[in-house]
C-alpha cells in the first residue's frame, strides 16, 4: 500500500482524491501545534494521522501500523505547559524549571500503560500493544476500535436512555474491570459518557 495514499483522519484509501471520499477530510489539513505532524513515523512503524483529543496530560492520534495494516491509536505524553514543540518538528523541549516534574510524570505515565498493556481477558478494555520512548517523550499504542462516545450513542437512540437489561448487559463488564484497576492501584478519574465508548461489537 502506498502510504502516502492514507487518508490521515480515518486511515482508509484516498483513492488519489484530495478530500477522503469516506469521513471529508482534507489532505491539506494542518496539524496545528505543539501536535505531531500527520504522517510523522513513530517507533519505525507507526503513521501518526490526525488528533483525536488533547487534555493536560497528552494528545491521541489516529495513526497506522505499518507492520498489522491497520489503524491504531497513539497516545503521546505531552503536557502542553511543561514543553515547547515548533510547528512541523517531532522532538519535545521541557521548559527549564519544569524538567524534574515532567520527567517524574513520564515515569508515571509509562507505569500506568506499562501496567494497563499487561491486562488480558477484559472485553472493557481496550488492548495496549506498544510503548514507545522517542523525541524526548512516551507514546502508548492501542488497538483501534470503531466506535461511539456513549454519550453521543444516547442522543442518537431514539429514548435517549437505556433500559436496565441493556444497562446491565453494558456496564457489568466495566465495572469488573475498574474492580481490578483499583486492586492494582490504578484509579481512572475522567469515566463520563465522554470517555466510555460504544464498539460496533455493542460492547462498551
């Protein structure tokens, strides 16, 4: 496959167009700063496409693996007030009197998905597959999965809610795992209907 022939938003085929023929995406579209470049090459076989979402602690890619032919999701430890990345450069630069913290919180950070890539057997959660160290900061790769916000899942239901069977069906699953994250002192404190998310599988 030629890569360059990526659409760098959902990662399908543009089939030579300049707009993705399936989400509209421009291949112009600019990677606004301190964020990767699109098609920015990640531990030697990842394509970093668009930004799916930003908080304090980093930034999510949509990107590509070169090696599996599929799309995957990027998570880039980038705490936007400790840093400084130039437009179109890859290499972090810590702001002098933050370097202790923000390299005591990347160690905190890699603890976390290093933990969260040893967990096997929940359908709750979605698989960690890789941790990259490069450009001066972290990266952690997880599988990609179709899917919705649960929150946008309700808005589009014709009820707006779920019945308590389907709640039931739903949440047991994530509620098993966040037993388990608690047991190995991991706490996750952003769970809203945001941030759960509804596979085309129905699982959450």
């Amino acid at each position: 496959m030629n890569y360059d022939n990526l659409c760098m938003s959902c990662m399908n085929e543009l089939y030579g167009e300049k707009q993705c023929p399936k989400c509209g995406y421009y291949v112009d579209s600019p990677q606004i700063s301190p964020f990767l470049p699109v098609k920015t090459p990640i531990g030697g076989k990842y394509i970093v496409g668009k930004v799916i979402s930003s908080n304090s602690e980093g930034v999510s890619y949509i990107a590509y693996d070169v090696d599996r032919h599929s799309p995957v999701v990027i998570r880039e430890f980038l705490p936007e007030k400790l840093i400084d990345r130039r437009s179109g450069e890859t290499q972090v630069t810590v702001r002098e009197p933050y370097k202790e913290l923000y390299y005591d919180l990347m160690g905190k950070f890699l603890d976390l998905w290093r933990n969260l890539a040893r967990i096997r057997g929940f359908s709750a959660l979605i698989p960690v597959i890789d941790i990259v160290e490069e450009n001066n900061t972290a990266y952690a790769v997880s599988e990609h999965i179709e899917s919705l916000p649960l929150r946008e899942f309700l808005l589009r239901s014709k009820t707006g809610y779920l019945n308590w069977e389907k709640a039931k069906q739903l949440f047991m699953p994530v509620l098993s795992l966040l037993a388990n994250l608690h047991k190995m002192g991991i706490v996750h404190n952003g769970i809203s209907p945001d941030t759960m998310l509804i596979g085309r599988d129905g699982k959450l």
